[in-house]
C-alpha cells in the first residue's frame, strides 16, 4: 500500500461517526468527492450521495458513514456517564471496550475519557467473575460533578466511541471503525483514479448513515439515485484464525475481496454476483466466496427497494471491536476490481 492509501484510510478511521452523529465522516468524504463529481447533495436523512457521471446503466457503489458506539444513559453525581448501545442491540462484553480511550461527542465539541469498570481490588465478591454489563460499564472523563460534565458538554443522548489509534503489523492495519470506512477509502481512491470517459456506466456513489442501526439510511436511497444495479461495500468475515477456522468460515486476509452470495438479511443477486467474479477472472483480480450467519448489510434495504444488487467485502478480523484489522493487499485487490467493473458491461448479468 502506498503513504497516499493509507493516509486516506487512516484519515476515515480517525474520524468519529457513531450511528447517528456521522456529520464529520460526511462532511470529509463531501469535501473529498465534490472536485470529481458532476454533482454532490445529502438527502434529508444525511446520507451524502454523488452523481459522477458516464454513460450506461446507473449502477451505485454504497458503504456506510457510521461506526458501532455507546449512548450516554445518564450522568451520575459524581461525574461519570453511564451507557447504552448505539444500536439496535449489543452487551458491552461483545464490544471490547474496557480499558479503551473513550471520545464524547458533546455540545461544545468532543471530549476525551475513558471506557472503566471497577477493578478487582474494590469490586464486591458478589460481582466477580461476572460478564461486564451496562449496569458496571461507564465513562470517566474526568469530571468531578455532574455539573461539571453538563458544562463540558456532555448531554443524556450523546454519542461516544472507543477512539484507539491507527496502527500498522506488517501488511495488516487494525483500528476502530474499519466498517465500513475501509470501503469508503476504497470508493475515495476509485475516485481520484477515475478516468470519466472510460466507465461503461452512469457512476453514482453513497455513504450512508445509521446503517448499524437497521440500515436506516439506505432504506430511502431509492429517492435519490433510480439505479439498474447496486454494489453494497462492506467489512467481510474471515476463518484464519484460532477457534474459527476453513470450515466455518473458508475466507482469510490477504486473498482477495469477497463476493458474498448470503447473509442472514438478503441473498444478493445471482446474476450480478457471478458477473463480477467473471470481472474479476478477466481483470486479474483472485476474489474469494462467502456466506455470512450472523451479519447484514445496507445491500438488503436496496434490493427491497427493487435495485438488484450484489455485496462486494474486505476481509476483516476482530469486527465490531476496537482493533478491527484487514489486510492492506485486500484493500489494493478490492481497488483493482472495482477499477475493472466500472469499466466493464454489467449488463450481461440481465436476463
């Protein structure tokens, strides 16, 4: 990967965005997108769309702004913020988040803290040994009231993420919100490479809000773009490594995007789905095949808006954690095929 690419994809993992605070992930990728597209508006809900241009069928290249996050509950005496999820559903203990730096997006601006349970030393007998629930999970941002919190800022309702930095291994980078901002520097980078007269459709791209909690956002994208055809961008699974393995998961860092037939929301478009493995076949481009159990995309709101569509992934280790990491090649690989499709006759995949 080169200092261009990761720069990008470092700048979107440094934004905070939780599910319904995405404003300065939309505000960036605006400023980003605006120099190359014919045409950039947000719909009423916040979702950032763009029209590129070229000719040929409308196709839609969509990922999602938000990041999984916590809700400030309530603010106790004492100055410290008790949570709730940001989305539909989630426990603390499938998060991670103990002992992670903290960032409060308040009122006058964000605020730095820190994710904390009581420690062993002072937690009752009757408590240890015990999942970590939101009845022990807060914030300590270092107020000495509630007062004080208020003044800074802080509000019942407030967004807050786990705010780690950005690190690299080898060829692997992991760090918080990797979905779906990788697919959003992928999209970036198609961007700033794109040669208008060679697409072989009419481009259009979103980011999309609240996609983790339901897929609100892209459930009205329909208003905004008629697409023919649709490539939903996100985050893949991968089996390579201890307690998960081949048979339950044959995917693995490194290889190549993933073309996911299924998830527990949608079966994605046969016909479109293969035509991007021949893409990729001719192009070059090894991709590999997926099924996910427990997983979703915004890609099901856009087929029930009747847009055929397919799921494009980027295998990802430790999702919905803190310290989500891919491989820099699956980003490089992912970039190359989507170079190729649009490029390329989608509609051969019609009946």
């Amino acid at each position: 990967m080169d200092d261009r690419s990761f720069e990008i994809l470092r700048a979107l993992l440094s934004l905070p965005g939780p599910t319904g605070q995405e404003g300065a992930v939309i505000d960036w990728l605006e400023a980003r997108w605006a120099p190359h597209a014919q045409r950039i508006w947000r719909s009423r809900v916040g979702n950032l769309v763009a029209h590129i241009g070229g000719r040929g069928p409308r196709l839609l290249l969509q990922a999602h702004a938000d990041e999984i996050g916590f809700v400030v509950r309530s603010i106790d005496p004492q100055g410290f913020l008790w949570l709730t999820t940001g989305q539909v559903r989630g426990e603390p203990a499938d998060r991670f988040p103990v002992g992670q730096p903290a960032l409060v997006l308040g009122r006058r601006g964000p605020i730095e803290g820190l994710f904390a349970v009581a420690t062993g030393h002072v937690v009752p007998e009757s408590q240890r040994g015990k999942p970590v629930s939101y009845d022990d999970l807060f914030v300590d941002i270092g107020a000495k009231s509630r007062a004080e919190a208020i003044e800074w800022g802080v509000h019942v309702g407030a967004g807050v993420i786990w705010n780690p930095p950005v690190r690299r291994l080898g060829t692997r980078i992991y760090g918080k919100a990797m979905d779906d901002r990788v697919a959003l520097a992928v999209m970036t980078l198609l961007l700033e490479q794109l040669d208008r007269d060679a697409l072989a459709c009419d481009l259009y791209f979103a980011a999309t809000v609240q996609e983790e909690n339901g897929v609100l956002g892209a459930s009205s994208l329909r208003h905004e773009v008629d697409a023919d055809f649709a490539i939903a961008l996100e985050v893949g699974l991968v089996g390579d490594l201890p307690t998960v393995g081949e048979r339950a998961m044959p995917t693995a860092l490194g290889q190549g995007p993933q073309l996911v037939h299924k998830d527990a929301s949608a079966h994605y478009d046969y016909r479109l789905t293969w035509r991007l493995a021949e893409i990729a076949e001719e192009a070059g481009v090894p991709v590999q095949h997926a099924v996910f159990e427990r997983f979703g995309s915004d890609g099901a709101a856009l087929i029930r808006q009747g847009i055929p569509t397919a799921l494009l992934a980027v295998g990802t280790r430790y999702t919905h954690a803190a310290f989500e990491m891919i491989d820099e090649r699956d980003l490089e690989l992912t970039l190359a095929l989507l170079s190729a499709v649009v490029r390329s006759s989608l509609a051969q995949s019609l009946p």
